[in-house]
C-alpha cells in the first residue's frame, strides 16, 4: 500500500522522514527478493553440477535477467517475483490475485529468446533453453498442480531448482562451456552476487562485469 493510501495527507512528509519514496521502496524489495532467490537457488542446486548467475544485464537495453541456471540439461532462464494472491492459469492467461499478470509470461519468453540468440552466437543453438517464473514467496501457489503457460514454468524455489537440474536430453551440456558463451554475450550488473558451482571455481580471480564480446 503507498504512502498516500496510508498516510493521506501526511505522505509527503512520511516519505521526507523516511527518506524512501514508494518506488524506491518497491524497488529495494524487488532486489531483496532477488537475492534471496539466487541464495535459494545456490543452495539448492550446490554440488549438482548447475552453475548459477545472478543479475545479468540484457545488452543494448536498461533490463535484466534475474537468473540463469546452467546445468547438464540446459538453460533455466529465471525470473524472481513478487506477489501476493492466488496464482492459477485460466484460458491462456496468467492470473494472480484476481488480476490478468499475463504479461510477465511474456516478458520471460523475451529473455528466453534473448538467450537462445547469445548461445546462438557461439554455435550453441541447440542447447535447451526454457524459462521460469519464481516466486520469492510461495503463498498462493497451488501445492499439488504445476502452473504453466507457453512453456513457462511458474513455481517456488524447489520447482526451480529440480527444473534447472533437470537431465540432459541428448548429451550432457559442457556447463563451462556454455557459461564462458553466456559471460561474453551477456553482462553481470554491479549487484551481482558471486556464482556457485562450477562458475565460482573458473571466475576466481575475474571481474564482477564480463566484457559483451
């Protein structure tokens, strides 16, 4: 709820004394349950043979793409949100909260294609690559069914993670490889926490921020 809606006419001066505006609050929280996503991903995916990295720079543009889980089967390109009320997909449509949230499908499926051009690029098209929307709070998630939409996943932490580790479907994926294609074509942001798996082990000693190529 902003500021106005709580505060009415003293908004003005409950956001001076906090010194956060609710766009900046909103903004702080989206980080916050980033991190704690690609946390929950480390973890669960620590010692399975999955790299993970966080907070990838789309190239030519000011977006990003929270996550990407490199494993023997494939990509996982991840998107965190956060939202509360039910999730359930109705008539090709996203809805959370009563509310059609299609359009975050939508945006996933970009950034799928943007990484299927980058490993494109590097002679790596046939690579899987699928996407996932992850919520950093589970609530309203249905606990026996899988929500889906035009190849979107759209589940919790473990969902992901059991996604992103997924076997391979011909030959197993050479991680080192596809993350080395993927750093050169894709940028880390300044908040980039550091990797795990075997990305941590190879990018010891290296910049946060990756050259384009």
């Amino acid at each position: 709820m902003g500021s106005i809606a709580r505060f009415g006419r003293l908004a003005w001066l409950t956001a001076r004394i906090d010194g956060e505006s609710d766009s900046e609050r909103a903004w702080r929280r989206g980080a916050e349950g980033e991190e704690r996503v690609g946390r929950r991903l480390e973890e669960l995916l620590r010692d399975r043979g999955v790299a993970v990295l966080n907070d990838l720079r789309v190239p030519g543009t000011r977006a990003n793409i929270d996550h990407l889980c490199v494993g023997p089967g494939g990509v996982t390109v991840v998107d965190t949100k956060r939202y509360r009320g039910k999730a359930r997909v109705d008539r090709g449509r996203l809805w959370v909260g009563g509310r059609n949230r299609t359009r975050l499908v939508e945006g996933v499926a970009k950034q799928v294609a943007v990484v299927r051009t980058a490993l494109a690029a590097e002679g790596l098209d046939a690579i899987d690559t699928v996407g996932a929307i992850c919520w950093s709070e589970a609530n309203g998630l249905p606990l026996l069914r899988n929500l889906r939409l035009d190849g979107v996943r759209i589940a919790g932490p473990q969902a992901v993670a059991k996604l992103a580790r997924r076997p391979a479907g011909g030959g197993p994926v050479d991680v080192e490889r596809v993350v080395d294609a993927l750093s050169r074509r894709i940028g880390r942001t300044a908040r980039q926490p550091r990797p795990s798996g075997p990305e941590r082990r190879r990018t010891a000693g290296q910049p946060d921020t990756p050259s384009l190529g």
